[in-house]
C-alpha cells in the first residue's frame, strides 16, 4: 500500500474563502495530491490521497494557520490513487443540513471516543447507567453496507432530511444517552448539536467517526463495512478496500457477490438496473 488517503474537518469561521481557495489548489497541484477539499463560512472539510509525505505535509502546512491549528486527520492506504482529480470547491456549508440556526464554529459538540463507547456498548449501558441507542446519521445506501449492530438509521436520502426524520424520534431518546455517528465525524457532529438544541439532553457523537473506531478498536459491535466517497468505495474494520465497485450507469454500491452477476458489465450495468438498460 503506498498511497496514503486521509480525510479531516473542521468547523471554524472563515472569511478569505476565494484566497484560501487559490492557495489550496496551488499547493495540492504543486504536490500531486488528488481529492476534494470544501470550504464554507463554518469551515473546512477535506478528502485527500497521494504521497504520504507531501499529504503529510500539506497538513503541517495548514497547521501553521491558527484556525486549523487543531484539525485532525483520520488516515487509512489504498494501492492506488482513489481520486481522479484534485477540486477545491467554495459551499455555503461544508456538510449541507439546511438548519442555519446551528452554528457548529461557535462550540464543539460533546463527543464520546471510540474506546470509551466499545466499552458501553460491551454492556449497553452508560457510565450513568442509561440505555445507549446509536444513531447512524448517513444515507440509507451507507447503511446497508454496514452499520452498528442494532443502530437507529433514519432512512435519509441525503443530510438535509435528518432535521425532520429525526423530530419524530425525539419522543424514543429522551433518557437514553443517543450516540450520533456518521462516516469521519462531520455529519454525527452537527446531527448532536441539532439534537441537543431539540432538547435531548445526553447526546454525543463520535469522535472521529467510524473510521476513527475502526482505527482504534477494529470492527468491535460493527457489522459490515464503511461506505467512503472515493473508488475504494467500501473499507473494512481493518481500514482496507472491501472490494465493493460503485455501477457506473446507476450508481448503486455493489457487492462483491454482486459483480458476478452476468448482469455486471463493467461502464455499463449491474443486476439492479440492467432490466432498464436492456
């Protein structure tokens, strides 16, 4: 394995967008990387694969600014650049929930760390005591590839329905300790802070996300993999690809049993659409 990927974000104000913008793209060019970085007024979020020391370094780089001075990287490899080409693209939100009322650069939401959680799920209970419900912040399609054993999913066609889908659960969390969590830790993060603004009193997200559980505590209460936005498609607990394949013609995730099908043409179809294509 010899490209690193790595992924990070962080909500922090920012002003220079179109300035930070160019020299991102400037020094990404300049060092070969691939990958997509947003930013936003609430601040930053990346996706990155390339040479793990220019990657690496690149990081350093954004470190010196004192408004990423604490962002954190979740790394994994992969034998091949994942990536097609390098973006950097200006967004009204780095993670689109359409609930303008959150302003997650004002304060942090409360976080659980991988180990800690392992631990409450070993005995499905808090430290307090009190029932823990993982609540899985993703898309229906991340889901069926894999998800806490037991976790509450809200059946989301994107992050922008999660404020609705979840006001009617709200009765089912009280007096429970709610576990937000998502891919990397930017969609659980704001997930916690709209819960706690509703008035759920003991919700906290993962820190880190599921690629920082599996980093930390393998597959422990998991079951299946993690679905990731690059040509790995899917990582297993141990932070490897899968072997999952995205179909080009409709975009559904593939299994590996899947792209046996004589229905799987490669750029073409796979047996969830190929009646259509026919």
């Amino acid at each position: 394995m010899s490209v690193l990927n790595i992924s990070a974000y962080r909500f922090v104000a920012l002003q220079d967008l179109p300035d930070l913008r160019e020299a991102l793209r400037k020094r990404c060019a300049a060092d070969g990387l691939k990958g997509t970085v947003l930013l936003a007024p609430e601040g930053i979020n990346l996706f990155l694969a390339g040479d793990s020391q220019r990657l690496r370094a690149l990081i350093r780089w954004l470190r010196e600014d004192a408004r990423f001075a604490a962002l954190e990287v979740k790394e994994s490899w992969s034998a091949e650049q994942p990536f097609n080409r390098m973006l950097v693209k200006i967004k009204r939100e780095i993670i689109t929930m359409r609930a303008p009322q959150l302003r997650p650069a004002d304060g942090r939401a409360a976080a659980v760390d991988a180990r800690t959680l392992k631990g409450w799920l070993d005995v499905g209970r808090d430290d307090q005591g009190r029932e823990v419900v993982m609540l899985d912040t993703r898309n229906g399609f991340e889901v069926e590839i894999g998800s806490f054993a037991g976790a509450r999913e809200l059946g989301l066609r994107s992050f922008g329905e999660f404020p609705e889908r979840v006001d009617a659960l709200l009765p089912e969390l009280a007096g429970k300790a709610v576990v937000t969590f998502c891919t990397g830790g930017i969609r659980c993060e704001k997930a916690a802070l709209y819960l706690a603004a509703k008035g759920v009193a003991n919700v906290l997200q993962l820190d880190g996300g599921i690629l920082r559980y599996f980093e930390t505590v393998g597959g422990a209460h998991y079951r299946g993999e993690c679905f990731v936005f690059d040509r790995r498609v899917a990582l297993t607990p141990a932070l490897e690809a899968a072997g999952y394949a995205e179909c080009f013609n409709c975009r559904a995730v593939l299994s590996p049993a899947e792209q046996q099908s004589p229905s799987y043409v490669i750029g073409r179809s796979c047996p969830r659409c190929a009646s259509v294509v026919s």
